[in-house]
C-alpha cells in the first residue's frame, strides 16, 4: 500500500509540474539531493527555495529543477515526491554531464591540433557542456573559412565510459579551399576593370595560390573592397558612385566562385568656389596657398583629405592638437560643381605633459627617448610627431612603431603613448659566389645592431675562400654618452692570394660622427693599417712588382651623408647622398688623397614598383709626386658595383709576358685606376608581396681608368636579374648579370647568392 501511494504522488506531482494548472500545495518534511557526485551539495543546497517543515508549490519546485539546470553542470534534473515512513520527502534526481578528460581532432591536415586547441574554449578538465561544444565548432569553422575552406564539415562525436568520463572528438572534413576565380564589374566605364581589380584586396586565383593565398574569399574583406571602390571613383570626381552589394556565385563542384559588383558612376564633378572660415592662424590666402585642390579642377577626395591634413598640422604646429577642420560641401547639380568650405575651430593649445613608452623588451627606454623630437613641457607638434615615429622607424629595431595622443585630466597638456614590437636585429649571414679571381668564396658575419639593447652596433664577421681569408671586429656607439656624437672603430685582419702576389694586412679604425641637423651626419675615420706584399710573380706588371715589401698607411677620412628616404633599412623613395674625402699621409709610408661622390635616388613608379638610381665618381691623386699605393687605386666589378664581371676585374689591367718577354695568353693583371664612375639602374617590383618576395632588373655602366685617360673614354657594360627576398631564415638575394662587352678571356656572365638568418 505505501509503494502504490508513493507511486501515485509521483505521478500527480509529475503531472502538477508539467501542467501548472493543477497546481497544488504539499507538506515537505525533508529534501534529498541524489545523483550528483562531482559537484558538492553546497554548490547546490543554496539554490533551492523549498525547505524541510515548510509547505510548497509545483511552482516553487519547478522554480529549483531550473535553478539547478542553469548552473550547467546536469544534463537531466527532476523531482519526485515519495512516502517514507510516514513522512513525506521531496527528492531531486540529478544526472551529471560527464568531465571533459580528452579532446582529439581527426581528419586536420590545415591546421595541427596545438593551433586548433587554441581556438576552441573547450577545456580539460571540464564539465561537458553541448553550448560549449557548439562554440568551439564555430570557433573551427571560422578559421577554416578564413582560409578559403567553405565547404568544412566538423561533427563532435563524445565517447563517455563507465566512469563518466568524456572524450570529445571533433571528426573534421576540410573539403577543397574554395578560390575566387573571377571579379566581374558591370556599368563601369570610366574606371577599367584592371584598375578596379588593382585597388581591391580581394584578388583573383593563380597558379601560385597554393602556395600564397591568393584568391582566397574573405567577406569582411570583400566589404571593405567596395568602399575601396567607391574611393577610386570620388577621386576622380565622381562624388554620387554607387557601388552595389556583390553577388556571389559559387560553382557546382564548390571549388571556385564568381564575384559580381555593378557600379553605377554618376556624373563627374569639378571643384567649384573654395572658402575658409573660423578660427584663422593667418590670412585667408595664406591658408588658400596651402590647398592642393583649385576652383575648376576635377574634385579628388584624396585631395580633400591631404588638404584637411595640412590645415591640420599647420595648427597643430602651433599646440593647436585638438583643432578641427570640417570641409563643408554644397553641391551644384547643374554644373555638376563641388563648393567647399573649411570651417575651423582650432580648440585650446596643448603642452607636453608625459611621454610613455611600452613594449620595448629588449631596447632600452633612451634608446627610443632619444629619438623622439618632443619634449615634456613643449607645445604640441603634429610635424614632431611624424618626424619622431619616422626616426624610430629608421632605427631598424622594431616592426611596428605606434605613436598616439591621449587626453589627460588637465585639458592644456596631453600624453604621448610610444608602443614598439621589438624585432630581432642580430643577423647571421652566409654567402657564397665564384670568381675566375678567388675562386669559389665562402663567408659569414655575426652582426647586432642593437647589441646590449643599448643601440649599439656590433659586427664580427669573416670570409674564407679558396684564395683569401678576412676577419673583422667593430662596434660602434651612435649617440656616444646620450649624445648626438657617434664613437666606434674596427679591428680587421686580411690576408689574400692574387694571381701573380699575395698581400696580408693587420689595421684598425677610429670613427668619430655627429649629426648636422636632421637628416645629415658627418663622420671622421682615422686608419691605420700595416700591409704586406709578397710572393709577386715573375711575370707580374711592374707597378706590382715595385709595391712588394712592407708598408703602413696612416689616414683620415672625412664625410658627409644627407638621408632623405622614406624607410631607412628598405628604402623605397627619397634619396641618400655622400661625399668623402680621405688624405694618407699622417705618418706611414703610404701617401695618396682620395675623393668620391655617391648618390642613390628611390623612385616609385607603377603597381608598388619603383626605381633604384645610383651613381658613384671618385677620383685618387698622388700626394708628394709618390705612385699611389696599388691597393687604393679604383677596380669594379662585382655584385655592389658592375655585376655580370669578376670581382676587381674591371679598370686598367697589364698583359703578362714571359721570361723571354712574350705575350700570355689570357694573363692579365689588374692594376686598378685613379679614377672611376658607375652607375646602377634597377626596377624593383613585387613578385610574390604575400611572402615579400622582390624581383629585380638592372642595368650597369661604368669604367676605371688610369692617370692620362680622361673620364668615360672607355665604358663597361652589364645587365642582368634577381631575386630578393625576406624569407624566414633571413635576407636572401640571388643574382645574374651578363657582361655585354666581354673582352679577351673575360667571362660573360656571373651568379651571386646570398643568405642571411635572423636570431
């Protein structure tokens, strides 16, 4: 009879908290928990609401079955009321969603497990919990999706043992990477098709995409494309473009899709009546010359931006860095004309109050202070603060240099908040080349330019060929004891077998620099070095035969370099100049002066290519009537001056003759020139910019001549191709130049390589 009641009252309270409408009151006498064994019953007895002597409603238990569900951890609650000895208990019957013990991914080959675990809030060891699952499903099918895989399939498979304990597979078919295989327009006629393709960054397949990318689909990117787009459109005038939402077609077998954007153009339209109003630093025309953009010439808002851009740092020159330049336009449909007006409120002026800088792990803070053109308590400088970020930029330290405003509780003085990402910037490097002069050459070099995170820039580097072995220490300080004054020297060892002589040398240097200004240094070298020359064959010109013996030089260099480039340790436009002068005489046996000129100009060109000038001119003269030393007359060749010619090879050179005076065939040697002047003509452009990759073609000129010949009476000349690239184990360059004008027994053409690694 007591099972039976106990049977019944189960059943009506079943059916009461399914149906509230039966609703009904009960007498508890007590409250059990059954069922939970990884979670405590005090994570749980607070939840509930009914208690022991107390009387209670469907509701309020249905009310405690969702309480304890919420907390995530049971995958079934529920409640029964049974008859027990008389006393009446409630009792919750809990099942616990199994602990996460493993998490495995089957069928990965995109990405490995480590990356994968990664993006999933899946944890071990866990609660199993479906919500969690789902989201970590999510969390794969996006990255999959950013890589161009839309067909991935990922179905979770959860193996729970005896124990309660899970196993969570994610079972994963990537499909095929699906690739944009074309970009139609349609209704433009004023911008072509290639141009369109050229500013979006969504780009169309090619043979390579598998191993760059290209083609990928990604939306987000596709919508920034179309504003893109319409940039290109409002500046050439075309102020009322439309670009409409693509429509995407994805082919049968979903490997490729089609991407269709039509455009609807509008009219073009010219700048009309130009005005400036507010708060004027100057006078209305003076702040006109300013403007890039002219009554009558075809509105650009490119322009409009540059001109905004330059009211703005003029003010913000002057502390002004919360001023506000608004362009206000009024269109004239009938002309199709834009008339513009800038209103500006220049706000309050605003002092330095603290520069802040973070992320430098290695690179101490002075290191970037020192470059900063602001000071704390100075007014406010837009131009400074490009000019800083520039200079930081130009250190080669970091590759990413962030420099922001931020408002502080005093409205007159603001932060600025200086945030680098530290880049390795030791090097190690090895090269190899062949030569008819050194044979097959090998090297290598250690270098830190940023050695002790203290600026310093250290180099050990040395070269061991088939014919010649050089070693050398240096290290210099660019801001000696925090100043702009440079300090640093170099220690070096060569010893080097020639064809018909050998020569060793043992010297060191002292450099001594200081900055002119911004962009210009000067720098004093003092040299010493002692050399000697030995074993010169028989046969060997006389200028050769009379330099044999032992002999020191002792000089000073002096020289000016004026750097104008946009990006110092990857130049693509400005230029860098330099001009030397160097006098040997200060002791030692050795006299000569030496002058050169150098001069290299960056001009970007079209689609991200851009040239490379550059031009050398240097001239020797004897000091005292005394023949200037052999080793310091000019030779070329070689891959920093005429490619496509053996190193030293290309100047004045002496036919060899034999015991009885004749002629060797094919013997030369190289004498050198007192003076030279070449020149390099390169086009660099973007091969694969995904893996920043350049491609490069050259064309070099150039010649020595000895004292009595004039300049250019005779020119050498070399073409040829390369590959540079920053490849994950560093720079690498590979090179071949022909010689167009090969003469006896010269090679025609020559192959440089050469790769770097970064620790």
């Amino acid at each position: 009879m007591k099972i039976l009641c106990r049977q019944v009252l189960a059943v009506v309270l079943m059916l009461t908290l399914v149906f509230p409408a039966w609703s009904a009151t009960y007498r508890i006498d007590d409250v059990i928990v059954k069922g939970n064994r990884r979670v405590e019953l005090e994570a749980i007895a607070p939840l509930l609401g009914v208690r022991p002597g107390t009387e209670a409603t469907t509701e309020q238990i249905d009310a405690d079955i969702r309480a304890i569900y919420g907390l995530g951890r049971f995958e079934d609650v529920s409640a029964e009321l049974i008859d027990q000895n008389g006393a009446r208990v409630l009792v919750y019957r809990l099942k616990e969603r199994p602990l996460v013990r493993k998490i495995t991914f089957e069928g990965n080959d995109e990405f490995d497990d480590t990356k994968l675990r990664t993006l999933i809030p899946l944890r071990t060891p866990d609660i199993y919990e479906p919500k969690v699952v789902d989201r970590s499903i999510r969390a794969i099918r996006d990255e999959y999706v950013k890589e161009g895989y839309y067909g991935v399939k990922i179905k979770p498979d959860v193996k729970v043992d005896d124990r309660n304990e899970a196993e969570v597979v994610f079972r994963i078919e990537e499909g095929e990477k699906v690739l944009v295989d074309n970009i139609i327009f349609e209704g433009n006629t004023v911008v072509s098709d290639r141009r369109l393709k050229k500013v979006m960054q969504t780009k169309e397949r090619w043979f390579l995409s598998w191993l760059t990318g290209r083609g990928t689909y990604l939306e987000d990117v596709l919508e920034n494309d179309l504003l893109l787009i319409a940039d290109e459109y409002l500046n050439r005038g075309y102020i009322q473009v439309k670009v409409k939402k693509p429509v995407i077609m994805i082919s049968e077998d979903g490997k490729v899709l089609d991407i269709f954007i039509q455009i609807e153009e509008g009219d073009q339209f010219s700048v009309g009546d130009i005005d400036i109003a507010g708060d004027l630093l100057k006078s209305r025309d003076e702040l006109l010359s300013l403007l890039t953009l002219k009554p009558g010439e075809v509105f650009s808002r490119k322009q409009l931006r540059a001109d905004v851009m330059a009211l703005s740092d003029l003010y913000a020159d002057q502390g002004y860095a919360f001023v506000n330049v608004a362009p206000l336009s009024n269109l004239d449909t009938e002309k199709n004309l834009i008339n513009l007006k800038f209103e500006i409120e220049k706000g309050q002026q605003v002092r330095i109050h603290r520069i802040n800088i973070s992320g430098n792990t290695k690179t101490r803070d002075k290191v970037v202070r020192r470059e900063v053109r602001l000071a704390e308590g100075e007014l406010f400088s837009a131009t400074g603060i490009k000019q800083s970020k520039r200079n930081i930029n130009n250190l080669g330290f970091f590759e990413e240099v962030e420099v922001n405003t931020r408002k502080t509780a005093d409205p007159e003085l603001m932060d600025i908040d200086i945030q680098v990402k530290e880049r390795p910037t030791g090097t190690f490097s090895v090269g190899a080349g062949y030569s008819s002069v050194d044979g097959l050459i090998a090297q290598g070099s250690v270098s830190q330019s940023n050695f002790l995170g203290l600026g310093l820039k250290l180099d050990v580097s040395g070269s061991f060929g088939s014919q010649s072995t050089t070693y050398n220490l240096g290290l210099l300080d660019p801001h000696f004891l925090d100043t702009r004054f440079a300090l640093g020297g170099d220690l070096y060892k060569t010893d080097r077998e020639y064809t018909d002589y050998d020569k060793a040398t043992v010297g060191g240097d002292i450099k001594l620099g200081f900055n002119v200004g911004e962009d210009n240094r000067f720098f004093l070298v003092y040299r010493y070095e002692e050399r000697e020359i030995s074993n010169v064959d028989e046969t060997a010109a006389l200028e050769i035969q009379e330099a044999v013996g032992n002999s020191t030089l002792s000089s000073l260099t002096a020289s000016i370099t004026r750097d104008r480039t946009d990006y110092r340790p990857d130049p693509t436009r400005g230029y860098v100049g330099e001009i030397s002068a160097e006098y040997a005489g200060l002791g030692g046996t050795e006299k000569y002066a030496k002058a050169i000129l150098d001069y290299r100009h960056y001009i970007p060109a079209f689609w991200k290519t851009y040239f490379m000038l550059h031009g050398q001119i240097g001239h020797a003269f004897e000091v005292s009537g005394e023949e200037i030393p052999i080793d310091e007359k000019f030779r070329l060749g070689g891959i920093s001056t005429l490619r496509g010619f053996d190193s030293r090879t290309v100047g004045p050179r002496v036919q060899q003759v034999d015991e009885f005076g004749q002629p060797i065939p094919g013997a030369y040697d190289y004498v050198g020139g007192n003076k030279e002047a070449f020149a390099n003509i390169e086009l660099l452009f973007p091969l694969f910019p995904e893996v920043k990759m350049k491609g490069v073609v050259f064309f070099d000129v150039g010649n020595a001549w000895a004292s009595g010949v004039s300049y250019f009476d005779e020119v050498r000349y070399s073409a040829g191709a390369g590959i540079r690239w920053m490849s994950p184990l560093g720079p690498l360059r590979l090179e071949w130049g022909r010689n167009l004008d090969p003469l006896e027994d010269e090679e025609t053409s020559r192959f440089d390589f050469s790769m770097g690694r970064f620790y």
